[in-house]
C-alpha cells in the first residue's frame, strides 16, 4: 500500500523530464498548486511551449544533462526513454538524496505515485492504486467527476482547443508515498490517536518506523529519514540542529510542513482521500467519508485492483509503450463474456459496479471479486495471446 500525502508545493522547485502529453499533465498539476516549475526536453506540446513563452515555466530546449536534477525538490521523469528515466532516478534520488522522484509507469524508480483528482470549490478527491491500475483509478476518477459534478485538473490549459495560461489555485499536490524499507521517524512526547494514526498507515505501508522522543532521537537518524512526523518544527529544528532533505509533517501547524495526510477511505490498494478546500467544505467532506466508505470498502475493489497488479510485469513485457500497455488494460477490463458467441469488449465500457452495485455482468471485475480467479487468470491469458505483439499498437 502507498502512503497518501497532500503536498505543500508552493514556490517548491520542480522539475519535469519530457515534454510530451504526460509530462503536460504533470506540469499543470504542479503549477495549480503553486509549484516553480522547469521542463528540460528538446521538444514540447503546444500547452508547454505557451507556458514558457509566457513565463509560466521554463523550458530548457535540449537533452538531460548531468547535475540537471541538483536543487529540486520534487523531480519527474516523462520521457519515452527508458535509459533517460532511469539516469533521472539514479542522479536524483540516489546522488542527491531527493526524496520526491518518480518516473511514469515504473514503480520501482518511484519515492511517490500521482493521483488521479478531482476538485470544486469545497473539497479536493483524490484516489491511488498504489500503481498498480491505471484504468482503474481513471475511471473512477471519471465517475467522481460525473455524480459530484466536479471538474477534472486535466482539462485546464486549453479553452476550446487553445491554450492558456495556468493559474495557482493554492491546492495541495496529492501525492501516494512509496514507503516500503524507508526510513520514516515519529518524533512525539506521547502517542496520541493521530500519531497512532500515522504509524498504523506507516506500517500499513511498510516502512522502517522509529519512533522517539525528542530528546532521544539521534541526529544522524534524522539525516537518513525519508519522512518525519512531529507535532510542530521546534520539536524536529531541537532535535536536528540544522535543515535536512526528508519531508515533514506537522500536526499542530500543517501549513508549516511539506505535507499532510487526509482523510482516508481504503480497500487495500484502492485508497481514496478527501480533504476540505475551505471551512465551508468541511462537512461536506465528513458525509462524503461515509458515502465513499459504505461504497468501496470490502466491496472487491482492492481485490481487482490487486489481481492486476499481480500480471503488471507479464502485461509490461508484452507491451513495450506505455499507450500500448493502456490500451491492453482497456480491453482487458471491458472484455465480458456471453453464453453464446464468448468472449467479446462491448461498445461501452465496464461498469466495475460504480453505476451498478449490483451488476452481474459476466467480467473481470466480477470474477476477481467473486472469487473466480481461475476464470479470471485464463481470459487474460487468452488475450495477453491474442494481442500481443505488434496487433496490439495496430488496434
């Protein structure tokens, strides 16, 4: 499981490493929240350039060189190049000890996933799969987006095909934190119910927990951190002595850290997380919490996304592009069988019992969830067969 933070990214340094489609999203998901960002890539989409040329951003027209990650504190990799997005990671996480680095679609070069989100207002929905479905979190997303009437981060930059200038909106940055063998230190007095809280989702996630007081923590401890909980910054600056490089959480002044938790609804690998954008959003948050909780929880979602996750590496090798990879998920999803004619992918999409709780469609999502596994693993081996290879890219 993945550890969901909310990011204070504002004038934070960032970098982006690609300037394609995807490394768009990423852009404009950082700016919104108040993110100083720069793109390094010999070419760039249409939205990106605008950007630059407006001073949005700034764009550095050429190949990655090395240093280039040095002084960020937030680091993306977006490129098609597998030797590129991997002398990202290794320079920046590795070399520079910078904690936030991810690279799209390969999860073992990751310290965080992103998070496919939706916002009005009042609230901001964020929901993981701890990166091991894609499709999935999109397509709740999707849902999210039609019942609460709220607005997608993906549509901004482009009003009517044009592109436009990207506003900050002061919203944090949800991110999902790769924890597992990380260092990740609680410095508290006493464990009240949130530091309890925090140290059960620390686990959760597989982290390397030290818990301490203040004066018993090491300074050398500190230094290796991932990730650091204490109620407030005197409590971290005593016990430290000197600025390090691990993102904090403070409970008492959250605005102070570089991140804090939301609420949570989870199912295993499915974690959903809601957080106020107001105090007028507050309660509108806590009946969301309830609604989301009697939807997902132990409804079957963590299962399927968990079945998924275990034929990534299969599918990955199978499929050498991203595009193709997503396009295989699609049809692997929709895919349902009928008595008659077999396996066939209706012209409309699963409804994985978001529309229908009750759905008995014949489908991967349904046999995954009623336990039929063996049905389940023999249609996706049938199709991994059927389209792999180059059939895949020509579809």
């Amino acid at each position: 499981m993945f550890y969901p933070v909310h990011v204070n990214l504002q004038n934070w340094k960032c970098l982006v490493v690609g300037g394609g489609t995807v490394a768009e999203r990423k852009v404009v998901a950082m700016l919104i929240s108040g993110g100083d960002v720069t793109v390094i890539s010999p070419d760039a989409t249409e939205l990106l350039t605008y950007l630059a040329q407006s001073g949005t951003i700034r764009w550095h027209k050429r190949q990655l060189k090395a240093s280039d990650t040095h002084g960020y504190f937030l680091v993306c990799a977006a490129t098609d190049f597998t030797d590129i997005n991997t002398a990202v990671f290794e320079e920046a996480y590795e070399e520079h000890k910078i904690r936030l680095v991810n690279v799209v679609d390969v999860i073992p070069q990751c310290t965080f996933a992103a998070a496919s989100v939706v916002t009005d207002g009042e609230l901001m929905l964020s929901i993981s799969t701890s990166g091991k479905s894609p499709a999935t979190s999109r397509r709740i997303r999707e849902y999210f987006e039609e019942v609460l009437h709220t607005s997608s981060l993906y549509t901004l930059g482009y009003e009517d095909g044009v592109p436009v200038t990207i506003e900050n909106q002061g919203l944090p940055y949800p991110v999902y934190l790769l924890l597992e063998g990380r260092l990740c230190i609680v410095l508290c007095e006493e464990r009240t119910p949130e530091i309890k809280r925090r140290i059960s989702l620390l686990d959760q996630c597989g982290a390397s927990v030290l818990c301490s007081t203040p004066d018993e923590m090491k300074p050398q401890h500190l230094e290796d951190a991932f990730l650091v909980i204490a109620d407030n910054p005197a409590v971290v600056n005593t016990s430290c002595g000197s600025d390090t490089a691990f993102i904090r959480e403070y409970l008492e002044e959250p605005s102070v850290g570089t991140h804090f938790t939301p609420d949570l609804v989870i199912d295993d690998n499915l974690i959903i997380s809601v957080s106020a954008r107001s105090s007028a959003g507050i309660g509108k948050v806590e009946r969301l919490l309830k609604r989301l909780s009697n939807q997902f929880e132990n409804n079957g979602y963590g299962a399927f996304i968990e079945f998924l996750g275990t034929r990534r590496s299969e599918i990955l090798k199978a499929f050498p592009t991203p595009k193709k990879r997503a396009n295989f998920f699609e049809v692997l999803i929709d895919t349902v069988e009928d008595s008659i004619s077999g396996l066939q992918t209706p012209p409309t999409t699963c409804c994985l019992g978001l529309t229908n709780p009750k759905c008995s469609a014949e489908c991967l999502f349904n046999w995954v969830r009623h336990g039929n596994l063996e049905r389940a693993d023999t249609v996706t081996r049938n199709l991994l067969e059927l389209h792999s290879g180059d059939r895949m890219g020509a579809q």
